[in-house]
C-alpha cells in the first residue's frame, strides 16, 4: 500500500480518501462512490461530467506527521487523548451528465490538510480520467499511479 496525499494504492484499486470511511475506488470502467456502511455507487465514467475534490490543505510537506506529533504533544499535556477525534470530512462532488450532482464526504487519512501539491495531483488526475478515457487504463496499476504522481514524473 502506497499514498500520495488523498490518493491510495490498496492492492488493485486506486483509492480517494480514507478506505476505512468514506471514499471513491477509481477503476478504468467506473467511479465508485463508497458511504461508509451504505451500498457502493458505482457511476460508469461515460456519466461523469466533471470531479472536483475539496480538501483542507497545507504547504507543508508532512502534515499527517506533524499533526500526529503535536497531537501527541497536547495529549499529554492536557492529558485528554481524544484531542482531534472529530476529522472533518473533504467533499467529493461529480456532476453528472445525466442526473444532478452527487455530493459525498470523502474521510481524510489524517487530521489536518494534506499537503498542496497532492491535492493538486489528485484533482488534476481526476480531470484527465474523465476527459480522456485512454488514460484511464493507468488504473489497471495503482502503485504506478501513486508513485508517478508522488515523484512527477
């Protein structure tokens, strides 16, 4: 398993937030939108108008560390472990062609934002997917995908 900001390779899908929540499986045929505990929503990609992923970001590099260290910090001080339980949800939105938009929460891997660059990668690989459908067969192989993003090249 690899990630690269909101994006993450789980054995052969590429995954959009938190797998463990809510989050979007990116698959060649289709975007599927998975609520936690709810039925999956796959949506063929020929259907999808539009994706935009809103986050909240940061220009640091390392946010999911630096924000587990100082929560941490202040655990222990206030000596309350439960400091930044409650993550706020990122929003995916994906305007159909043929039915209204669809909003769904997307869980973050992290309290915190994700780093600028990431979120970036990540919204930008969604437009390609929808706009070119050729490319959508780098899907086949999620690692690649990560790591092409990760490094730029």
């Amino acid at each position: 398993m690899s990630r690269f900001g909101p994006l993450e390779a789980r054995g052969s899908t590429l995954v959009l937030g938190d797998a463990g929540g809510h989050h979007a499986e990116l698959t060649a045929s289709a975007l599927v939108l998975r609520e936690y505990r709810e039925q999956p929503l796959p949506l063929d990609w020929s259907r999808v108008e539009n994706v935009t992923l809103e986050v909240p970001e940061t220009r640091f590099r390392v946010p999911g560390f630096a924000t587990t260290v100082g929560l941490g910090i202040l655990g222990a001080i206030f000596h309350d472990w439960n400091i930044g339980e409650d993550i706020e949800n990122g929003i995916l939105t994906v305007s159909l062609v043929d039915a209204d938009p669809v909003v769904m929460p997307i869980t973050r891997h992290h309290v915190g934002g994700y780093w600028t660059k990431s979120v970036r990668a990540a919204s930008a690989l969604l437009s390609r997917l929808v706009s070119d459908p050729q490319s959508r067969e780098l899907l086949d192989s999620p690692e690649r995908v990560v790591r092409l993003l990760a490094t730029g090249r």
